[in-house]
C-alpha cells in the first residue's frame, strides 16, 4: 500500500515539474512560439521522460499556452494583436470587479507600502548608478499589486482563469523589448501611483476611472501604440 502510494506521489511530483519546466519554457522564450515540436523534442529539452511530459502539454493546451496535433507534435501558440486585445479586455473585466473588493478591505499599511515601494522603484531607476533590472521588479510588483485585486474576490475560478491569462499576456511581451525603456517603466509607475493614492482615499470611481487608463495605455504599450 505505501509502496503504491510512494509511486503515485513520485508520478505526480514528475508531472507537476515537468509541467512547471515546460511552462517556464514556454514563457521564457527558449522553447519557442509557433514553432512545432514533437513529444520527444520537448521530452529532451527538460531532459525529462516522456509520461510526465504528455500530462504536462495536456494541462497546458486546456490553459491557451499550447496546440496539440495529433501525429504531428505540439505547437507553442504565437502571438498576434487579436490575442493581446483579447488578454486585456479579461483583464479589464476581473481587475474591475475585484478593485471593488480590494478597495473595501486592503488596511492603510498595505496601500503605504505599495506606494512606498513605487516610489523607491522610481527613484532607482531614475539613477545613474543604479543596476537594478527596472523592467524585472516593475513586472514583479504589477503582478502583485493587480493580483491583490483579484485575490479580494476569494473566488478560485475566478483567480485560476486570472493566473491562465497572466501567463498569455507574459507571452505577449516577449519580444518587447522596448518596454525596459526607462520611459515606459516611468509611466507605468506613474499611472499605479495615481490608482494606489484613490485606493488610499478609498475613492472607488476615481480608483476604477485611474484602472480603466492605466490598462488602455498598458495594452498600446503591449500592442506598440504607445505615443501614438
């Protein structure tokens, strides 16, 4: 009984490293979008067996991040303008609601300490001696800062269907290079700014009207609008 148990436990640590692997993969940019690999091809870039591999594609095509065909191999979807606008109108829909939860229960300590941490973001990346990776934590702290809203909610369909559509806007900004630009990190850290002082004055118009313009001008800097 233990024995058995050990095995279905060792199989689904397997799956759920292959499908971590893959998906960083994927992300990341090595395993590349609308290219076709086969089972084996993937199998030999994790250096992972094939079983773990298959449940992990499987997981992975229900989440949008790939394509199956069938004797042909899997695909990594590419991105194009549909997929992005798509993206973001979910994302507008979720952050909205949960920004009205957010708002209602986040304690002042928490709102000081975003706003705390934007403002040192900016001061670093503002300097000439700086290294930090701005591109990196602005990413890190937009996460966390958005997911908050989400999480207020309490609801794990909703957080699942939020975390899936993460991934495919990651996906989109691959090769956005411009969007390290000190510029546009500047103006994100600008527009959060403004969200975070109407969260802090629990002003919910105002923070939902500061959400709906820092998404609108987040998508023309992933679809290359922006300035335009």
């Amino acid at each position: 009984m233990n024995l058995a148990s050990d095995i279905s436990d060792n199989k689904l640590k397997l799956s759920e490293d292959a499908y971590n692997k893959l998906k960083e993969g994927i992300l990341s940019g090595n395993i590349i979008r609308g290219k076709t690999y086969t089972q084996g091809e993937v199998a030999k870039t994790l250096d992972m067996a094939i079983s773990p591999i298959k449940v992990a594609i499987n997981k992975l095509e229900s989440e949008g991040l790939i394509k199956v065909f069938p004797r042909s191999g899997i695909q990594i979807i590419d991105t194009d303008f549909a997929l992005t606008r798509n993206t973001y109108q979910l994302r507008v829909i979720l952050e909205r609601e949960g920004l009205k939860s957010y708002i209602r229960s986040v304690t002042d300590a928490e709102i000081q300490s975003f706003k705390t941490r934007h403002i040192e973001l900016q001061q670093a990346i503002s300097s000439p001696s700086s290294k930090i990776n701005g591109q990196t934590e602005l990413a890190k702290l937009d996460s966390e800062l958005h997911k908050k809203f989400i999480l207020s909610l309490d609801n794990q369909i909703i957080t699942k269907s939020y975390l899936a559509n993460e991934d495919l806007i990651r996906l989109t900004r691959l090769d956005r290079l411009d969007l390290a630009s000190e510029e546009m990190i500047s103006s994100s850290i600008k527009e959060h700014l403004e969200l975070i002082n109407a969260i802090a004055a629990r002003d919910q118009i105002k923070a939902l009207e500061c959400l709906d313009d820092h998404l609108a001008k987040s998508i023309k800097r992933a679809m290359g609008l922006w300035g335009f």
